[in-house]
C-alpha cells in the first residue's frame, strides 16, 4: 500500500502504547498545523482488569471519561457510548472550523456500528482531511467496508506515522497534473 494514503491505521501494540504514539506525533507537529479529534489518555486498571481511560479532545483539551459506573454487580459492558458520541460532537465542530489533520483514537466497537466517532471519520473523508488512527484486527473486517481503500497501515512508531505525514503533506502540496 501506498504510504501516501490519507489515512494511517496504527497497529501491532496494545492501546497504551498506540495512543502514547499520537500523543507523541501531535505533540511534534510543525507550527501552524492544526490538529482536531481525540486522543485516550490510560487511566490506571480497575479491580476487574478494565484499563480504558478517558478521551481528550485536542481543541480544547476536553475529556470524556470511556466508562460508566454500572455498579459493583454489573456484568454489562462499561463503555460510555455516549460520551465518545458527545466526543465526536467536539470533533466534528473542530473539522469544520477548519483543520489539517484529524487523530482520532481508534475505530472500535462502536464504530464498527456506525456509532461512537464514526461521524467524524466520515466528517474527515468528506472533508479530504488525513486521519490518524488505530483499528484493532478485531474489527478489521468492519473497517475495510468503511474506510478501504484510502488507509495506509503503520507500526506504532513515531518515525512511521512522521514519514507517513510528510508523504501525505507532500501529495497535497504537488502540483495537480
């Protein structure tokens, strides 16, 4: 695949370490790059294992907590749908107000069911915006009808999703033939 693709999908780590990658790509952008969506800051595990933390929005630095207190009996999943919702919410009014590039934690679950930050997916694509993201191989399948064949895939490494970046820079700067 072509490295200039629009979109680069991290994978080959857990999440701690892919999310720890864009903090680190995001936190390198030249001056003057404006950089929208989200990013999971870790929170420490719970007794049950559970380590989801909390979205950031790089805007303005809004967090939206993963998981819900469902009670001490609960078996049910944890995930707060609606707060990756209200997050795609602050994502999506960030890609209109203008930006160069969308990061957006992962395509998971939710997204698999055309919920969670699917919208501002779709926001960045219409918007021929790059997106940094990750997809776990779990949901691989739902991601190719979404997104193939505009995404790259890349190891969680800053000099890849660097490389990646200045490809796509580079396209979008060449002359149109």
């Amino acid at each position: 695949m072509s490295a200039d693709k629009p979109i680069a999908v991290l994978q080959g780590a857990a999440t701690p370490v892919v999310q720890a990658v864009m903090r680190a790509f995001i936190a390198r952008l030249a001056p003057g790059v404006r950089a929208a969506g989200v990013v999971e800051d870790p929170l420490p595990a719970e007794d049950d294992g559970c380590s989801a933390g909390e979205l950031k929005s790089l805007g303005d630095g809004r967090r939206f907590p993963l998981l819900q207190d469902l009670g001490s009996d609960a078996t049910a999943c944890r995930l707060d749908s609606s707060a990756v919702v209200s997050a795609c919410d602050v994502v999506q009014r960030d890609i209109a107000a203008g930006c160069d590039l969308v990061v957006l934690s992962k395509f998971g679950k939710v997204e698999a069911q055309r919920s969670g930050l699917a919208p501002a997916f779709a926001s960045a694509m219409e918007a021929s915006i790059p997106i940094l993201t990750s997809v776990s191989p779990k949901f691989g399948e739902a991601w190719d009808r979404f997104a193939a064949p505009l995404y790259v895939i890349l190891p969680p490494e800053l000099a890849a999703v660097e490389a990646w970046w200045a490809a796509v820079r580079a396209k979008a700067s060449a002359p149109a033939p």
